[in-house]
C-alpha cells in the first residue's frame, strides 16, 4: 500500500530528527563524562552543563544554525584542570573548532582527536601537555590553524604534520621540540617555533614555504648565515624574527628585497660587518631590533627614511660616529634605543622635533654637551635615560611637560644645577653629577617615587617632613652628599621600603625608634655619619635585613646577642669603627647565613669566641649563591635599566675597597683593632671557605693554630700587632690563594716556611719585628731548624721575660741597686731604657 506524499515526508523528516536528537544526546553525554573526571575546583566555569539545561546554550558550546550539532567548543582561558583523553571525541562528528587555550590541562595528547575529520582550527595551547604530538594529527586533513604552543611536548614533530594540505598557521613554540623534518608546505603563511630548544642551522623546509608571511625562530641555537634566499623563496614575509640564536655573518642587504616586511627582529646573535644601508629603503618597516651584535661602523643615514618606523633598537652593537641630524625624519619614531655603543658629539636637537617619542634611551655612550635646551616640549616621553656618559649643564624643564615622565635615568654625567619638577617621576636616578641645591625640593617634587638615588652630588640640608608621604617608596640612596640633622621618625615606618643607603653624610642623633613590626628592609647603609646612642634597638623589627652596615659612626655601648634571633637572614654585619664595648657575642654564630663580619676598631674585650666556627656560610667555599641581594627596579627591552648590587666598603689586603657585584663571592672575618685577648681558636680552622681573615692590632698570645692550613679558601691574613708566639705552622704554604699576608709585630720565632704561595710573598715587612724568625725573605740565616741565633733569642727573652717577672721578683733589686750601688744604678736604668725603646718602636710600628 502506498504512503500519501505528506506522510512520508513526515516520516523522513522525523527520522531525521530523532537522529539529530540522538547525535546530540551522544555529544551532551560525552561532555557531561568529561567534566566529571576533570578537578572539581575548576569547574566552576562549566556550571550550564547540566541535563537540565539546552545544550546549545551550554558555556563555552556552539551549534549549527541549523542543527544542533556541536560545531565548535571554546573553553580558552576557563580554569579547567584535568585529562584531554577522557573526552570521546567521536560523539563530534562535525566539530570545526576546538579551543582549548590557556587552561591547566596535562597529560597526553590524545591521537583519538583524529576522529575530528571536520576539524578547521586546533588550539591547544598554554596547557601542560607533555610527551610527542601524535603522529595522527597530520591526518586532519581539513585543518588549517594548529596551536601547540606553551606546553611540555618533547621529542620530534611528526613528518605527517608537514603534509596537511590546507594547513595555513603552526605554532609549536615553547616547548622543547627536535629540529624538525618538514617537507614544502606550499599553504602555510604562519610558522612560530620559537624555544624549542632546537641548534643546528637554518631549517630548510622553510625556504620551499613561498607563501610565508609570519617567521618567528627566536630563543633557539640556530647557528650559521642567514641564506641570502629567505627573500627570493618568501617574498611576502611582513615578520622576521630571529632574535636570540647563534646566527653569524654579515646582514643580507637582501632582505631590503622584502617589501612588505613591518617587523625586522635579528637581536642577541652574532652577526657582523655594518648595518646595510639598504634597510632604510624597508618603508613598510614599524621595528627594527638588532640589539646586542657585534657590529661596528656609523648609524647610517638613509635608516632616516624610515618615516613609519616605531621602534629602532640599536643598542650594544659597537656604533661609533655621531647620532645624525636627520634622524627627525623617523616621525613615528616611539622608541630609540641606542644604549651601550660609542656613540661621540652631542645629542641633536633635532631630536626634539619627534612628537612621537615616548622611549629615549642613549645611556652608556660618550655623547658630550647640554641636553637639548626643548627635549620633551611637545613630546609624550616616558623614560629618558641618558646616564653614564658626560652631558653637562642643567637638565631641561621641558623634559617633564607632558606630565608622562616616569623614569628619569641621567646618574654618572656632568650635569648640575637644579632638578625639573616631574610629578609623575617612580623613578629618578641621577646619581653622580654635580646637582645641588637643598634635598627638600628634590623629594617635594617627586610625590609617587619608587625609587630615587641621589647620590655623589651636592645636595645640602635635612630630609623634609614630605619625605613620610613617600608611601610607594622602595629604593633611596642619598649617599655622598652634604646632608645633616636627625632622620626623619618614619624612616622605618614605609612598608615597601627595602634598601636605604645614607652613608658619607653629616646625620647625627639617634637613630629612629620603631614600636611595631613594620620593617620592609633588608638593605640598610648608615657609614660615616655621626649617628650616637647604643645598637638601635628599633633593627629587631627588620627580620628581612641581608646587610647592615653601621660603620664610621659613634653607636656605643655592647652588640646585642639578639641580633641573630631578630635578623636571621643577615649576610653583612659590618660594625666597624665605633665605640661598642664588652664581649663579642657568642650567640654571632648563630647567623646560618653571614658572609662578611666586620667589628674592627672598636673597644671590644674578651676572647674570639668558639662559636665563630659554627659559620655555615663561611665553612663550604663560597660559589656566590649567598649573598644575591640585588635590586633589579626598571627593566626595559631586553636590558635591566638598574641592576644596584649592593655594595660594601671593606678593608681588603691593606686597603679600603668597594664591592659590589663581587659581594657575593665574599666571605670574610675582620677583628682588628680591638682589645681582645686570649688565643686564637683553633675551630676557627674549620672555616674553609674564609677569604679574609683580620685579627691584627689585639692582644691575642699564644700560638698560630697549626691547622690554619685548612683555611682553603684564604687570599688575605693579617695576625700583625699581637703577642703571638711559637713558630709558624707549615701548612700555612699550603695556601694556594694567598696573596696577602702579615704576621709583624709579635714574638714569634723559627723558619719562616717555604714553598708553595709564600714563596710569591717575598715582602720582609710581612715578618718583621718577630725577633725570633730566621730565614726568606727576612735576610738572617738560620743556625738549626729549631731556632734562631743564640745572640737574637737571648736579646728576645732578656726584653720580654724581664717585663713580666720585673714585678715579682726585680723590684728590690734594681730599687736596692740604685740607692746602694752607683754602677748597678747606671746598668739597670738602661736596661729599662732599651725596654721601653723596643716597646715604643712596636707601637709605632702597628699604628
């Protein structure tokens, strides 16, 4: 029997139906399996995937217009954490789109996404997807964008990705792919794989991709030339970036060929010879980055012609000659870098006339002469750094009238006068120049500061009361100036405050006091000041202090033991040249991590204490990893605009040296000028990553410890001006770092060893006024290997026993002698006259 015609269109049209329905049952299914084996708290995103909901109407789902077959899944950036391979991927048969970017994704890729025959666009990126790509990947055969980016994937691409025939965009950067083994892949325009750890040389399948628009090889080990053919092969390329590899010779003037190229990236290689002139024929040309080369030669005036260009960087690529005039031809110039060359003559005017300049950047040059009298009238700068070369004059007052400035960097020049008002300045380093006038009107210009360093200047006066409205304040050093008066109270109430340095001024008083935990600092320089009083007690709050340098003032009173319990990150305790008194706190030790203790001239009494050996820092020889304190505040392109190390004045191999970035290699014990007593603890033996150890100008006796050979580590030793007695130890030629040495002025007696690195240290002063040595370099030849000549040690005693047993027993004698007998008079004071004579020349010898 035959269907009416309206029937058995019903009929096909329901059946049709129900196998939608019945697809898109499978795909909610699917889903709904999916989202269950993902992490429960990042799920929250997926709260519409519920049966009770449509599914089209699902977060993150897209349907056909006109079925309800899911043709696109987009989840990029939803928090999601889980497995990829617990989706069924065939429940999505006609799937174009699957985003899943920027999630916490792990695991394996899943080759079962090969079921998605439909697929035009994959993106899998920012995930922490590891192991290989499936080789299924490459039988997608409609694919046209594929994402690999930002995982954990390793090993070699598959070859079959190479063969996708519609395949117009592969990104596979950030991973740590081999060098891969494509064939010609005629449809691709966009090819990213940057960091992929990949070496080598240039990857030839790139040169039969003629279609290619977009070439980022960045951040590899490519090595070898850049073929001269990239232009011939790929004439539409619009972006080239190679920055950070190992590519060598001389830049193809060739690539001016590539009319339409807008980004030219060829930064950290090593390529030579002088930038080809030919670039400045590029007029499409927006960035042109060949920072950090080793080329050589001028600037060359036709890459004026650039009108469209944005961003020139140039820096540290060995350019000499002068900035040219006509570079005010570059009217979208936002961004001149041209840092760290040798560049000579004044900055042009013409500079001025870039209405667009918002980056200047030409520190580290020679340039010469006044800043231009109109730099930044009319310019939107944002950062102008002109430090470390020699401008002089005063500093425009246009520089900030667009009221963007930010940073001002111009420290290590010649220039004076006053300051501009910026007020919207973070960061102003304008450290040695010749700038004065009273430091109130340097930080009431300057509201918002992060960061200032004044230092090396000639500022006068006291830090005003606006210094306590420097709320963002992180960064000060107003060191090396004419400063006075007390510290403002709230010095140490700024919480982001972290490194202070106020040394080599005139500040007196006490130092600020603190009744709260507030204390943000870890680097904290007061030398050379006048500051009084006792330890300040308001540094228990600074838990985070790495160095502390109180030096060159006048604290008193006794070093509290609680220092290691209140700063117990410290690495630099330097005390130096005060006025504390009592014993050197045993409790010092228990400092894990201090490098470098210096409480040299002070009036500290008692013994060395033990426990100095339980220094865990000084015990392994030091690799540098201790002490990194650096203050890293404005970075921009590829270089740290202020890397500020700190840095310590210290009393090295007889001279005052500043550390800085070597600071971290220091390890170093300086005791000197004390009146410290007792003897040398041998546990000081086991401190073998000790470079610098100084216990001259005591009143230590006893011995050299035998095992001082164990000091491994130790290029200076200074044991001079004590009562030091007994021979020197052997060990100490073991020594293979010491380079300076100086045991004068004591009672010790014997050889002087031989061999290994002393015998580079052929000074006689270095033993001198030891009456008992014999032996090079000191010009007296040894009688035995036991002792010296009879007539020297007979001397020795005769000054040095007669001192101590004078007042026991030969008091009588010489009183009696002088009232009884004229010729024992006579004898007895001049005995004492030739006593006194060899202690006065010991005093003058070790001060």
């Amino acid at each position: 029997m035959e269907l009416p015609r309206n029937l058995l269109c019903i009929l096909i049209f329901f059946l049709i139906c129900t196998a939608h329905a019945s697809d898109s049952e499978q795909a909610a299914v699917a889903l709904l399996q999916w989202k269950s084996t993902l992490d429960g708290s990042s799920t929250r995103n997926l709260s519409s995937w519920s049966p009770n909901h449509t599914m089209c109407l699902w977060f993150g789902i897209l349907c056909s217009n006109t079925t309800t077959h899911i043709i696109g899944l987009r989840l990029p950036g939803a928090g999601i954490k889980g497995r990829l391979d617990t989706l069924n991927f065939t429940a999505f048969p006609q799937l174009t789109e699957l985003n899943l970017s920027s999630n916490g994704l792990h695991g394996d890729i899943p080759a079962s996404i090969s079921s998605l025959q439909a697929l035009v666009y994959l993106d899998l990126g920012f995930n922490s997807f590891k192991k290989f790509v499936p080789p299924e990947l490459g039988s997608l055969s409609n694919l046209i964008d594929l994402r690999l980016n930002n995982n954990n994937l390793t090993g070699a691409l598959p070859y079959k990705l190479s063969k996708l025939p519609k395949i117009v965009r592969l990104e596979i950067s950030d991973n740590n792919f081999d060098k891969p083994e494509f064939s010609p892949m005629p449809t691709l325009q966009f090819f990213s794989m940057y960091n992929i750890g990949v070496n080598g040389s240039f990857p030839e399948f790139i040169l039969e991709c003629p279609n290619l628009t977009f070439l980022d090889l960045s951040w590899n080990k490519l090595s070898g030339p850049i073929l001269e053919l990239i232009p011939k092969t790929a004439p539409n390329l619009t972006y080239l970036k190679v920055r950070s590899n190992r590519f060598s010779g001389p830049i193809p003037p060739t690539l001016a060929t590539l009319r339409q190229l807008r980004y030219l990236e060829l930064s950290n290689n090593n390529f030579t010879g002088i930038i080809p002139w030919e670039l400045g024929t590029l007029a499409a040309l927006l960035v042109l980055d060949l920072q950090n080369n080793p080329l050589s030669g001028p600037i060359p005036v036709e890459i004026c012609n650039l009108s469209n260009l944005y961003w020139l960087n140039a820096a540290g690529i060995n350019l000499s000659g002068t900035i040219p005039p006509c570079i005010s031809g570059m009217a979208a110039l936002a961004r001149l870098e041209l840092w760290n060359n040798q560049l000579e003559g004044e900055l042009p005017a013409t500079i001025c006339l870039l209405h667009r300049l918002m980056y200047l950047l030409v520190g580290f040059n020679r340039l010469t002469g006044p800043v231009p009298k109109d730099l930044g009238q009319g310019q939107p700068l944002v950062i102008v750094d002109l430090s470390n070369n020699d401008f002089s004059g005063e500093l425009p007052p246009t520089l900030c009238n667009n009221f963007r400035l930010e940073q001002l960097v111009v420290n290590n020049n010649s220039l004076s006068g006053l300051l501009p008002a910026c007020p919207n300045l973070t960061y102003a380093w304008v450290g040695q120049n010749n700038f004065s006038g009273d430091i109130s009107h340097v930080i009431g210009k300057y509201p918002i500061l992060r960061g200032l360093d004044a230092s090396r200047n000639q500022f006068t006066g006291m830090i005003p009361p606006e210094f306590c409205q420097l709320l963002f304040l992180e960064f000060l050093d107003l060191s090396n100036n004419q400063l006075y008066g007390e510290l403002p109270s709230c010095l140490m109430k700024l919480q982001l405050l972290d490194f202070v340095d106020l040394s080599r001024n005139a500040f007196s008083g006490k130092f600020p006091t603190l009744t709260s935990p507030n204390c943000s600092l870890t680097s904290l320089h007061l030398a050379n000041n006048n500051f009084t009083g006792g330890f300040p007690s308001s540094l228990s709050y600074c838990s985070n202090l790495t160095i502390l340098d109180l030096g060159n003032n006048k604290f008193n009173g006794e070093v509290p033991s609680w220092v290691s319990q209140k700063m117990p990150s410290l690495k630099v305790l330097q005390l130096r040249s005060n006025m504390l008194q009592g014993c050197i706190p045993w409790q010092l030790s228990h400092h894990s991590q201090l490098q470098l203790l210096d409480l040299a001239n002070n009036q500290l009494n008692g013994s060395i204490p033990r426990h100095f050996a339980n220094f865990a820092s000084m015990i392994q020889q030091n690799n540098g990893s201790y002490l990194g304190s650096t203050h890293i505040l404005l970075t921009y392109s590829n270089r740290s605009l202020t890397p500020y190390s700190d840095r310590i004045n210290l009393f090295w191999k007889g001279k005052y040296y500043t550390f800085e970035k070597a600071i971290a290699q220091m390890t170093g014990i300086d005791l000197s000028s004390n009146l410290l007593s007792g003897e040398i603890p041998t546990e000081l033996t086991n401190l073998k990553g000790l470079q610098l150890l100084n216990l001259s100008r005591n009143n230590l006796s006893a011995g050299i410890p035998n095992d001082i050979g164990n000091l491994k580590a130790l290029e200076s030793l200074d044991l001079s001006c004590n009562e030091l007695s007994g021979h020197i130890p052997d060990s100490l030629s073991s020594l293979t770092f010491l380079s300076s040495l100086n045991l004068s002025n004591n009672q010790l007696s014997g050889p002087i060893p031989t061999g290994g690195q002393l015998n580079t240290l052929n000074d006689p002063s270095i033993y001198s006024n030891n009456a008992g040595l014999c032996g090079l370099p000191l010009n007296i030849t040894c009688l035995n290997r036991s002792s010296g000549s009879a007539a020297d040690m007979d001397e020795d005693r005769g000054i040095y026993y007669s001192t101590l047993v004078g007042f026991a027993l030969g008091f009588w004698l010489w009183f009696g002698a002088l009232i009884f007998s004229d010729s024992w008079g006579i004898a007895v004071l001049s005995f004492i006259d030739h006593v006194l004579n060899k202690i006065m020349q010991r005093i003058q010898n070790c001060y």
